[in-house]
C-alpha cells in the first residue's frame, strides 16, 4: 500500500509561461511471503529475488517554459537508495534529466500552420541504474525500476488538423 502525490504550480511572467509540476510515489508497505505458514516480509526501501527493486518513493519533477510558439521542458527522475536484501549492501540513489525544446508553426506558415516540432533528450547524461549484482544477475541492475536504455535523443513532429 501507498499513495501518488502530484504538485502543480503555473507562474505567468512577462517572459512567459512556467508551469512546475512534480508526481511522487510512496510506498507505505510491499509485503511478500516465501513459503505458506512463513511470516510477511517487507520489501520498501529493498532489492529482493522476490519483489525487485521498491524503493520507498520516486518522483519525476517538470519545469516547463512556454513564450509565444516556443517552448522548453526539463524534468529530472530521481530513486532514493535502497538495501540489497541479501547482504545488507547500501545500494546508491539514481536521477536522471530529460530535456526538450519545441516551436509549434503559426496560421502564417499555410503547410505547416499547427505543427509542433520537438528535439528532445531523455537521460541527458546516460544514467545506468546502481548496480545490485547479487540480486540481478542478467544487467546486474533492476531494469524494470531504472530502465534498460541511456540516452535517447528524439525528434517528433505532430500535425493538428
């Protein structure tokens, strides 16, 4: 058991608009039990065979930037530490930033009037997650939790119509 939390905040400036934003996950509990008859074992804040990684909150945390047809985001990803269940080992914290920048096209442009480009950055500086080699034997890390890829830069173009 556990709850979400989302916090958002909008600032209109005469430069533009920031809008803040941050979703936190919390964990209160994560039970398992190994064998029928055995008791409950706790798993928040642990790496385990059992139930991988559940750190005891996560949260994603946005800065976005509008002005007029542009506009910017960053939003960083961050994974307190944990302990590895089987030797006590303090497993390290892990964060991440993504990073975009966008130009959506006006009325005056008639081919391209309401298409929005972006370039974007997930994992600006190719974060891997903390290794726990005697929990995760395959990557040596729990992909599931912290992801399998580095960096990936993108570009999308959307049309409205």
């Amino acid at each position: 058991d556990g709850y979400d939390v989302t916090l958002k905040y909008t600032f209109k400036a005469d430069v533009g608009r920031f809008d803040f934003g941050s979703n936190i996950g919390i964990y209160n509990h994560y039970t398992h039990v190994d064998v029928p008859g055995d008791p409950r074992q706790e798993t928040v804040g642990k790496s385990t065979v059992f139930n991988g990684t559940i750190p005891r909150w996560q949260s994603y945390t946005t800065a976005e930037f509008t002005r007029g047809n542009y506009a910017g985001f960053l939003g960083w990803r961050s994974i307190p530490s944990i302990i590895d269940d089987e030797d006590g080992a303090n497993i390290g914290s892990f964060n991440s930033l993504d990073a975009a920048v966008s130009y959506t096209f006006g009325a005056k442009n008639k081919w391209m009037s309401g298409a929005k480009v972006s370039l974007g950055v997930n994992n600006v500086f190719n974060k891997f997650g903390p290794q726990d080699p005697t929990i995760f034997s395959d990557s040596n890390v729990d992909t599931g939790t912290y992801g399998a890829m580095g960096r990936f830069i993108y570009i999308d173009v959307k049309f409205k119509f």
